[in-house]
C-alpha cells in the first residue's frame, strides 16, 4: 500500500511519508474546518433577514451537506490533477458576496445565485485554460490587487460584527455598538458577549499557534450561549440524516438548473448578462487572486518552487479550482476556493496531493455532523468572519505605500 502511494503520489520525490502526508492532512482540516459551521449560517442570513426562517433553516441544513460535499470534491481534485497539498472549500468573503450582494444586493434567489457561481467558474475554467492568467494578472496595478483582498475582509469582518451583535444599527450613525449594560433575557448583548468569548479563544489559540483554534473557538462560544439563552438546544435530536439528505437532494442539488430557468425567464441572454456581469468579473477575480496568493505564498516558503520560481503544476491546480467552483454550484453551495489555511498543514510537512485527499476524506466524514450544525448560534460563527476578515486586511495592507496619494487613493477607493 505505501509503495503504491509513494509510486501515485511522488512521496520519496517529494522528501515526505505516508505518515507525515496524514498528519498534514488532519492539520490542513482542523485549520479550516470552521467553514462546516459559518458558510451554511452565511448563506441561509438573507432569508433569515427577510423574514422566512423556515426557508433559511432549509437552506442551513442543505448547505451544511454541499459544503462537505463542495470540500471534498475540490481537494480531491487538487490531489488528483495538480498532486498539491492544498485544500478547498467554499471560501469566506465570496460566500458573503454570494449571500448580501447577490441574494440581498441584487434580490437573487439561492438557486439564481448558483447559476451566477456557475457562470464565474466558467470564466474562470475559461482564462486558466486559455492561460490568461498572466495577461490578467500583469494588467491589474499591485495596489488594485490587494486592495480587493483587504476590502472583502472589511466586508467579511463587519458582517461578523453585524451577526456577532457588536454593532447594531443606529438611525443617527448609521451603526453603532452594542448596549453592554442591558443584560436583559433577548438583549443583544448578549449575543455579542457569546462573539467576543468565541473570538478571545481564537486570538488565544492563534497566539499559541494552537491547531483548529477557530473549531475551538466556535464550540466554547456555543457552550457559552446555552445559559444565556443563545444557543437553543432543540427537545429533540435525530440522528436520523436521511430525511436531511433527501431534502438536500431535492433542493439544493442541481438547483442551479431552476436558477437558470427562473434567471433568464422573460429576459433576454443580453439583459440578464448586463445585470450580472460585475458580479460574474468580481467572483472570478476574486477566486484567481486568492488562488494565486495562496499558492504562490505557501509554495515560497515551503520552496515547494520550480527551477523558474514558478509553483508547481499552477496551470492544474487553477483548473482544479475553477472545476471545483462549477461542481460547487451544482452541488449547492458558493464559490469554492483555495484555502489559505493549508499552510497549516504544509508547515507539518504535507508536499503532495496525499495531503489533500486525507483532507478530502475529513470532509466526506463530515456528513456525519448534520444533525448537529443547526444547533450553533450565528453569534458563536461570527468570531471566524471577524479573525479571518482581520487575517485579509492585515496580510493585504502591508505591501501598500500609503504615503503615495497615486497608490492609497485607488486602493482605498477600491476597498
């Protein structure tokens, strides 16, 4: 068995094992596997805020099963077609475009905005097989770049502080924060104290270098709202998750299809095209760029490089992406992306693609969790958007010389 792994996926090649492969896995998923809990509670938000909770437990509980199933059959894809150790999901920022711009924003529905993922990923599969990539990646200033970078994370991070309950909205302001001292049964403070405590453990875990820091820090605040009335604990709970997959099938699975009936009914090809078209050009740049950056950055410090300085297998792994985008929308969910978290588990050693199918298989197990998933309050899930979001400002306004007005103009503009 290890001699057919080593032959699959160029371990001795590679300098690494079948047991450091493994490891680097299990560290690469419990690094991002707090997108299990905060994607489904994103994208069901806007039907929570227009009212229809049935519709947004429906939608919860049916993302909840794309997400393992998006995870798994992007880093599948990345092992098998680019044998890198990197791992995909429905990224962070792209699910919160997907939910408050094009479901909110622009009044899509779940299924009009799969069809609008679907058509990014194949733009997207389009410029990396094309090999475009370098002409679009030259032709957009440095400054451009990251600032697109920084502002999703201003965007996701203020999110978190909307569903945290930190800042609330004042007519006045326009937003304000929270009133810690109304502590009353209901009162937002509540919930905001929950997203504190849950972004606390995180900091802490992160300053430790502690792995799965953010699974933890979801778990203690969920923990932390059962006495304070946040987490509501249901009367009864089926382990039972065929009822779960079969309404998953019936909704969410090729629901795109209906969003593409429902988008273009009445409408010409040309009209609804124009509608979207930002929408479209910004998920699939947003995508590549994050795509780039984690590759590129991961595989420099781990010189995981060619002899041209170039990351190995890029083209694949693009493809690997973009494919996992378009099988992420059939399968239900937003945007799947490369995470910036499998660093984590190339730190441990991870080389290959082995790596990522161990990755893969946490996620396929995963399944086993649906019954669970509705339980967690969206105040315990902001704390991830929120230390996430600080991650992609951070890591994206280093490189900006704010002392050129030619430079910090645009990018702030952009942000």
């Amino acid at each position: 068995m290890n001699a057919w792994l080593d032959r699959t996926f160029s371990l001795t090649q590679n300098k690494t094992t079948v047991k450091t492969a493994v490891i680097a896995g299990l560290t690469t998923f419990m690094a991002m596997a707090y997108i299990l809990a905060s994607n489904p509670k994103t994208l069901a938000d806007p039907a929570y805020i227009m009212g229809d909770p049935a519709l947004a437990a429906q939608i919860e509980s049916c993302v909840f099963i794309a997400t393992c199933l998006g995870a798994f059959v992007g880093t599948t894809l990345m092992a098998l077609l680019a044998n890198l150790p990197f791992a995909l999901a429905p990224g962070l920022g792209l699910n919160a475009t997907f939910a408050y711009t094009v479901m909110l924003g622009m009044g899509y529905s779940y299924a009009e905005g799969l069809a609008i993922v679907f058509i990014s990923g194949v733009l997207f599969f389009a410029v990396s097989l094309l090999g475009l990539r370098e002409a679009i990646v030259r032709a957009l200033p440095h400054n451009l770049k990251v600032a697109i970078s920084a502002g999703i994370g201003l965007f996701i991070a203020f999110i978190g502080l909307v569903n945290g309950g930190i800042v609330i909205n004042n007519d006045s302001t326009l937003v304000g924060v929270v009133n810690f001292s109304d502590f009353s049964a209901g009162a937002g403070s509540r919930n905001a104290v929950v997203a504190l405590v849950g972004l606390l453990v995180i900091a802490v875990c992160s300053s430790k270098r502690m792995k799965g820091g953010m699974v933890l820090g979801i778990l203690i605040a969920t923990a932390v709202g059962i006495p304070l009335g946040v987490t509501v604990l249901p009367e009864q709970l089926s382990l039972n998750i065929v009822p779960m997959f079969s309404e998953y099938a019936s909704f969410s699975l090729g629901a795109m299809f209906s969003g593409f009936s429902s988008m273009f009914a009445g409408q010409g090809l040309l009209a609804v095209l124009s509608k979207i078209f930002v929408v479209v050009i910004s998920l699939s740049l947003i995508d590549m760029f994050d795509t780039i950056g984690t590759l590129v950055g991961t595989a420099q410090g781990a010189g995981m490089l060619d002899e041209h300085g170039d990351v190995k297998n890029m083209k694949q792994a693009l493809l690997s992406d973009s494919i996992a985008t378009m099988a992420g929308a059939f399968l239900g969910t937003s945007t799947v992306t490369t995470f910036v978290e499998s660093s984590a588990g190339v730190s441990e050693g991870g080389r290959t693609g082995l790596s990522s199918v161990v990755t893969a298989l946490l996620f396929l197990a995963s399944l086993l969790l649906a019954p669970f998933i509705g339980i967690i309050p969206l105040a315990a899930a902001a704390p991830a958007l929120i230390y996430v979001g600080v991650l992609m400002i951070g890591s994206s306004l280093r490189s900006l010389d704010f002392s050129d007005p030619t430079e910090a103009i645009p990018a702030f503009l952009t942000m």
